[in-house]
C-alpha cells in the first residue's frame, strides 16, 4: 500500500501567540515553528504500519513557504520514504484553506495511485479541522476521523474513533482517508542517524498550479485580536445577593 | 583599491609567520635556567601536534597564531571578521538535529529526579545512545555522525542542560574514546568505534590517580612488560574516573620502562586501550558528589590486567602526548555548555519576577542589581558564545589541535573557570536568595553543577599557572624579537630611523597615548569605530606593557617573583582576545541584519570600555612596578603566610598589657 501523510509547519505549541499590529494575523517572523503535532502522531502511525509491512511507501506532503522544507525533512528523518513540497510564497500561506490544500492532496493521491491517506485531525493554528473530511469527499473514499486505533483487516480497516459521546468503532473499506488523534500513538524522535540518512531521500517541487488548484480566497481576515482579559469575580455572601447581582447585570 | 600599507602590512605577516616558526624552534634550544626548560619541554610537547583525523571538511588556510602575535603588537586584523563557519548545507542539517534533541531533554529528562536519586535512568540512557549522542565526533565509516568542532559544540549546548548526562556523554567520548580517534590505527578504529559509536559499549578517561591530579606526568600506575613480551600487565590505581563503574573499554594511562638510546632506563607514560573483559579490572563504590549526582563517579583498579601489544595506543612512551591532545580536543566543548547553562539560567522567569518585585522595595538597590544582572552575566554568554564558534572555526575536523591555538583554547578555559566561579556565585546568592536553597527551583543544582565545569578538563588553579608558563613561552618570543630591536637601540648610529621612530612611540606611551594606526575602525561597523579605537589603545598598550616587562627583568622574567607582573599580561591578553571576539561577532550581526543586532552593539561596546580601562590600570600597574602596585607587598605577605604557616595575626582580643 503506498500512503500520502499531510504534514503542516506551524508555530510551536509551547510558544506565546502574539498579534501582528496589523491585527490581521499572528506574529510569525522570527517565531519557532515546528510540525503540527497531530501530523506527528499521523507521521507515526504511517511509520508503524510500514513496520508492519502494510504500508510499502510513505509520502510526506507539505504544502507552504520554504521552509515548509524543514518540516517535510523531518517527517522523513522519522521514516518517511519522500517527500513532495507543494511550494508557494508566504503571502499566498495567507490565503490557504483546507479546500485548497484537499484539492491539492485529492491530485496527488491521483498522481501517485495511493491507496491511504493520513492526516492530523487538525492544525494547531486555525484549528479548522476540515481537511481530511473534505478531502474524503473530493476523492470519494471512506472517511475515519478522530482515530485513536487503527487496525487491518483484509481490505478494511477497522477503526475506533473518539467522539464526543465516547469512543466508536467503525469499519471502513480501503481506499480512505484517516485522521489522527491525540491517543492513536506516541511519535518517536528523529534520532541523528536518521536525520542524517534523511538527507539522502527526495523531496520533489510542486506549485498549487501543478495540482490544479488556483490559491482563490472566499473570503477576507478582517481582524484578528486577543480573546478579552478575563475579569475579576465577585464574590457574595449568599443566594439572596447572587439572584440580586445577577438580574442587575441583566442575566436573568 | 588595497594601500601600499596593506600591502606592506600582508608582507610583514607572512614574514612573521615564517619567522614564528623558525624562532620557536630556536627557544628550547637556548640557555636559560634548568626549571623554566623543563617546564618549556613540557609546553613544547604538548604544543607540538600534528594533524590527525580525515577531513571531509573544507580546510581554510592557516593564519598565524593570534594570540602570539598579540604579544608583539602585531594584530591580526582578520581577526576582527567574525567567521561563517559552516556551509549552507552543515548549517541546516545541525538545524535539524538542534530540534529533537531539545524535545528529548525537555520531556524525558527530569533533572530533579536524577539527581535526588543520583542516577540516570536506564531508558534515558537508551535514548541518549538512539539519538545518535554516543557517537557525535565519530567517523561516519565507523557508524558515527562525523560532526566538526562547531556542531558538537552547539549540541553541546544542549546535552548541558542535565550535568549528569553531559558529564557521562562527556567522559565517553570527548575523553574516553577520543584517544582512538586522534592516535589509533586503524585496527583499533576498526574493532572499538563502531561499538562506542552505537552506546553499546562505554568508554572512560583514566588519567588521575589520588597522588596525581594536575601533575599528569607524575603517575604511578605501571605496566610491564609479561614473559611472552607480547602482553602488558597493568598494575594500579586510578581516582575520579567518571563512568569507570561500568565502562566496557576505558582509555588508561601508566608508566612504563623506556631504554634510551644510550642505554639508560627512564619511565615514560603510555596510553593503553583497556578492555574491562580483560580481567583484573574492578571499580570502587560510586562517589556521593555535591553536583552532577547522576553521574558515576568511582576509583578504578588494575590487578595485573593483562593489555595485549597491540592496545597500546600511540607509542610506548608517549602517553603524555597523547594525553594532553586528548584534553585539549575537548575542552571547548565545556564552553559552549557553560554559555547554555548560563543563558537558561538568565531566562528562568524568577529571575525576572524576582528583580522586577524588588524594583518596588527600593530603587537605588534595584538599579544596581539590574545593571549587575546585566552586564555580568549577558556579558559573559555574549563573549564565551563566540569565542567558542571562533576556536571551533580553527578546530576544523573536530580534533586537530594546531599548538598555537592552544592560547586561544586556554583563555576560553579561563573564562569558563572564572564565570563559573565567580560570577555564578555571585549571582545566585544575588538573585535568587533562600530560593537558591529550594532544590525544586533548579537553581541549586546549577549552582552545584556548574563547579564541574571547572575542575573536568583539569582544574583552574594548575591551569593559570600552566598559562603563564604559556605566556611566558610567549614572552620568550617575543623576547627574540626584542632583542633583535635592543640590538638596534645599541647601534642608533646605524639605525637612525628605527632609534628615532622608537623613541617617539616610547614617549608617546609614557604619557600613555600611544599612537593608534592600526586602521581597526575599517574592518569593523561603524557603529563601533569608538569601540575599534579603544580596541587599538589596548593593543598598544598591552605591547608596551610586554616591552616594559621584558625590559625590566630580561631573562629572570621566568622567575616565580615575577608571576603577578606576567598575570597582569596574561589577563590583558584574555580581555584583548575577549574583545577581538565581540567586535567581530557584533559588527556582523548587525551588518548581515540579525534581529537584535543593536543589542549586541550595546554589548560589545560596553565590554570593550569595561576591558580597555582594566588593561589601562593593568599596564600602568606594570610601568609603575612592583612596589607601586603592591606586588611586593603582597609577595610579602604571601611569604610570611607560608612561613607562619597559617594565619598569621593574633586573634583582636589577645592583649599584652592589664
């Protein structure tokens, strides 16, 4: 089976958000950035099917600037067998949506006859969770979402899903696409051996136009800002003055 | 356009360079007092190295050696261009590797725990050893990663963070196998990296012994040779052998029978490649230490341990040799591990609450611990930071040691042994108060972790004496070249020019404004031009500080009465090459448009006005004498001390009367 893994460069989780002074977007320049966690865990699961030799070939797609680059080098240094970086300037970043980049993914399934596509449940940074579930969709194929266990069996995979009710387990033909959770499996660290033994392995250049995707904006950013300081409370001293306080601010 | 100057100038260092060689070799051979020669034999076989090791790194071409020249007032103005030390490629993989390793030493290594238990975990070793971290100096033929100085410096930085694990990476393989990659054959390589490289096996560095610390030279451990004649039975004690609990393969250091050409018998050291499975090998229990606790820490013994011939490492007889390479190999690295330890430290946001809390209580004192906090420590990391990727620039392959860079490596020594010391101290006690007793805070156990980085590549004590006999070597050197200007002095008939020319610029320094045409302001940003000027006053100043020295004592400058006056140079040089470091570094960054660039600028500038008015009052300390600047009265305490055998005053209460 050959898998496509998506993998996206975000800014660190420990680091502190600030917003631009334009007030359009977050502070980026100069800022750590690393690969989105739940790509990690994808990256992982990708990596432990090959062991189990489910999975022959692992493609590591990114899609963003150049140092997107960096990203994809390290999903290679954790076992990944390519890499394809579908490039494009930082202002066009901006502009990239999940529509966009499962167009981009739906391509280069097609482009490389890929039999599972694996993707984080979501970005750290805008947290649309809508990727692997448009990308389902554009392709047709079964859709496993919030997987936090993945097994084969025959030409299924069974999968348990964690939902907001609590856990499902659903089976679903292959071709499909997955999408990781945090509990589907802990990723390994890129040892140096391998980082070095990564160098060797090929990342191949696209463009958004190479996969048939246009970078068209639906819509505009019209501010970003910090949520609200959390205010003081108040504290009372019995029910009678909480009921009081509460139709005062209009509550009730 | 280059000026005829420059030209000129280009000329007489080449000159100098050739000089340089062949008058250092005529030193040894000159008549002075039988103490100060052996101890310049000493100096000379360490400083006599050869090149080692396979480079795949791009050699750049030698320049001559900074720190001596320094010393005759010739600077080397290329000095001041901060290096770009790696190539686009190096400098990006080492990108790569920085991450993981950060992540591994931010989630699985619990600093507290180890050192409340005084002991790694296992499973933090093997991921240690999967990284890739036993093996980072190894070449890639052997399974290792081949890094150069620079990376392993900056990975360095890292492994830091914990004080065991940086002491047990250490002691294996920046001392313990890096004899086998600077003096073994390649069926040594062979047979013993490809294990060490993996962390299957581990190596230790047993030099010391409990009557042989700094005094490498004197130990006592024997080898002899067996009846066969083919084996060496081992015989001895070692002390302080980090990892000699269970190091499968350590690096052995005795004494053993060498027949002179004349016949006579003398003992010399050998190196020996010792296998733990040879037999004969037992530890003692771990040391309970005050810091790094996780690391193990015991004396080793050898009961006829039986090294077959063809473990001898290097040559029988020169184990001394080998020795003080492997040292000086690694000694950089403790740099950039103190840097790292200290930068963490500064960024620890206690720190930052704690000043600004006392900013309320009162701001006189809240200025001064500001400034304190500032300029000591910042300054520190800023100058020892580079410095380092400036030494790691000359260690190209990782473990060539060329022998005039050994100035270079010691100052940086120094000013890890003096900031640990000194400033840590101060600044913990400052700082953080009874939070400093609060083991949770991590302070303590920096506190105590950083004591090591003193005393694990040879303590500070023996080192400044060991770079004064440098200095002194140094003296010597540029003792030549004075004579050969005395030499001119005495015939001012015939040298009409240089007497007149020297007389003006000794005119000139006695009213100490020397003439400053070394043009540094060029080679710099010009943001710094006051600080290129002040660089140059230094210089100069320094020069006519060595001259005055020379001058006054000729020949007995060895004499150990004189060692405060040769101190006084000593620390001139390491402020000169400290401020060399920073100009260059922040002339960069803020020409190449590093963020925070103009920091850096404040920085540099403010190092190079504190260092320019130390070197000023040193070197008028030294026009003025050893009377004036209290030398001999300090001499002379110190005497009657070692007389007295103790303290000397009597206790205030004791009367004499009633």
């Amino acid at each position: 089976m050959k898998a496509i893994v998506g993998v996206k460069r975000v800014i660190d989780y420990a680091v502190k958000i600030r917003v631009r002074p334009d007030k359009l977007g977050v502070v980026t320049d100069g800022v750590k950035h690393s690969m989105n966690p739940f790509d990690e865990i994808a990256i992982e699961e990708a990596v432990r099917l090959k062991e189990k030799k489910i999975v022959k070939e692992i493609i590591a797609v990114s899609c963003g600037p150049k140092q997107a680059q960096e990203t994809i080098r390290t999903a290679l240094a954790m076992g990944a067998d390519r890499g394809i970086h579908v490039e494009m300037t930082a202002a066009d970043m901006d502009k990239l949506q999940p529509l966009h980049v499962s167009k981009i993914l739906a391509n280069l399934v097609a482009k490389e006859k890929a039999d599972i596509v694996i993707l984080g449940k979501q970005a750290i940074d805008d947290d649309t969770n809508a990727t692997a579930q448009m990308t389902s969709a554009l392709l047709d194929w079964p859709q496993a979402t919030f997987a936090s266990k993945v097994e084969k069996e025959g030409d299924t995979l069974k999968v348990l899903r964690e939902v907001d009710g609590g856990m499902e387990t659903i089976i679903v033909k292959l071709p499909a696409v997955v999408s990781a959770d945090l509990r589907l499996n802990e990723p390994r660290y890129a040892t140096l051996p391998n980082i070095m033994k990564a160098k060797k392995k090929k990342i191949a250049k696209m463009k958004p136009g190479d996969c048939g995707v246009e970078l068209k904006t639906h819509f505009d950013v019209v501010d970003v800002s910090d949520p609200p300081v959390r205010e003081a409370g108040i504290k009372v001293d019995d029910v009678d003055t909480l009921i009081a306080k509460l139709k005062e601010a209009g509550k009730i | 356009m280059i000026s005829t100057r420059q030209i000129l100038q280009k000329c007489l260092r080449v000159q100098s360079a050739t000089r340089s060689w062949t008058s250092s070799r005529c030193i040894s051979t000159s008549d002075k007092d039988p103490s100060a020669a052996a101890a310049q034999a000493e100096v000379h076989e360490a400083e006599d190295f050869d090149d080692y090791g396979s480079a795949p790194i791009q050699q750049k071409p030698e320049r001559p050696p900074f720190v001596k020249e320094l010393f005759l007032g010739r600077f080397d103005k290329e000095r001041l261009i901060f290096p770009e030390v790696l190539e686009k490629e190096r400098h990006e993989t080492l990108h790569e590797m920085v991450e993981p390793i950060e992540r591994f030493f931010e989630e699985q290594v619990d600093s507290e725990k180890i050192d409340r238990e005084a002991k790694i975990p296992q499973e933090t070793l093997d991921g240690l050893k999967e990284l890739g971290l036993y093996g980072m100096q190894i070449p890639q033929k052997y399974g290792g990663l081949e890094m150069g100085a620079t990376e392993f410096a900056r990975l360095s930085e890292i492994t830091a963070l914990d004080g065991s694990i940086a002491v047990t990476l250490a002691a294996h393989q920046s001392i313990g196998l890096k004899g086998i990659l600077i003096a073994g054959n390649e069926e040594q390589k062979q047979k013993y990296l490809p294990r060490l490289a993996t962390g299957e096996w581990t190596a230790a560095f047993a030099l010391t012994e409990p009557s042989s610390g700094s005094d490498a030279a004197s130990i006592q451990t024997k080898a002899t040779l067996a009846d066969d004649g083919k084996t060496w039975l081992l015989n001895g004690g070692k002390i302080w052998i980090s990892n000699g609990g269970y190091a499968n393969m350590m690096t052995v250091f005795a004494k053993t029978d060498i027949t002179d050409h004349l016949g006579g018998v003398k003992e010399k050291v050998t190196a020996f490649i010792v296998e733990r499975d040879f037999g004969g090998v037992s530890a003692g229990k771990p040391e309970d230490k005050l810091g790094i606790r996780g690391s193990n820490t015991c004396q080793v013994f050898f009961d006829n341990t039986p090294v077959p011939m063809e473990n001898v490492l290097g040559e029988v007889g020169g184990g001394f040799k080998v020795a003080m390479q492997i040292l000086n190999s690694g000694r950089f690295s403790m740099g950039s591990s103190s840097a790292a330890l200290w930068e963490k430290a500064i960024g620890m946001r206690e720190a930052f609450h704690l000043v600004a809390r006392r900013t309320g209580i009162c701001l006189l004192i809240a200025v001064l611990l500001k400034c304190h906090f500032e300029y000591i420590k910042i300054n520190e990391i800023y100058i020892l930071r580079h410095i380092i990727f400036r030494v790691s620039e000359t260690l190209r392959n990782g473990y060539r040691m060329n022998g005039s860079f050994f100035g270079e490596v010691k100052i940086l020594k120094i000013r890890v042994d003096r900031g640990n010391l000194d400033q840590w101290g101060i600044y913990c006690n400052t700082f953080f108060g009874t939070l400093r007793e609060l083991k949770s805070y991590g302070y303590k156990r920096v506190l105590e972790n950083s004591g090591i980085l003193v005393v694990f590549f040879g303590n500070n004590e023996p080192d400044i004496a060991f770079t004064l006999f440098i200095m002194v070597y140094r003296l010597q050197y540029a003792g030549i070249e004075l004579s050969q200007m005395v030499k001119k002095l005495r015939n001012p008939l015939m040298n009409p020019g240089f007497i007149i020319g020297k007389g003006m610029e000794n005119f000139r320094q006695k009213r100490d404004n020397p003439k400053l045409d070394l043009n540094l302001g060029e080679q710099l940003h010009p943001a710094l031009g006051s600080s290129a000027e002040a660089l140059e006053y230094c210089i100069k100043r320094f020069q006519y500080g060595v001259e005055s020295v020379l001058g006054r004592h000729a020949k007995k400058v060895v004499d150990p009465a004189n060692q405060l006056e040769i101190a006084r140079l000593a620390d001139c040089a390491i402020d000169l090459f400290g401020m060399t470091a920073v100009l260059g570094r922040a002339s960069r960054s803020k020409s190449i448009g590093i963020r925070n660039s103009e920091h850096e600028i404040h920085l540099a500038m403010t190092f190079t006005q504190q260092a320019s008015m130390r070197i000023k009052k040193r070197v008028s300390d030294l026009e003025n004498g050893p009377f004036v600047c209290g030398d001999k009265a300090l001499n002379q305490i110190a005497d009657e001390l070692f007389e007295h055998g103790g303290y000397v005053a009597e206790h205030p209460l004791t009367r004499t009367y009633w």
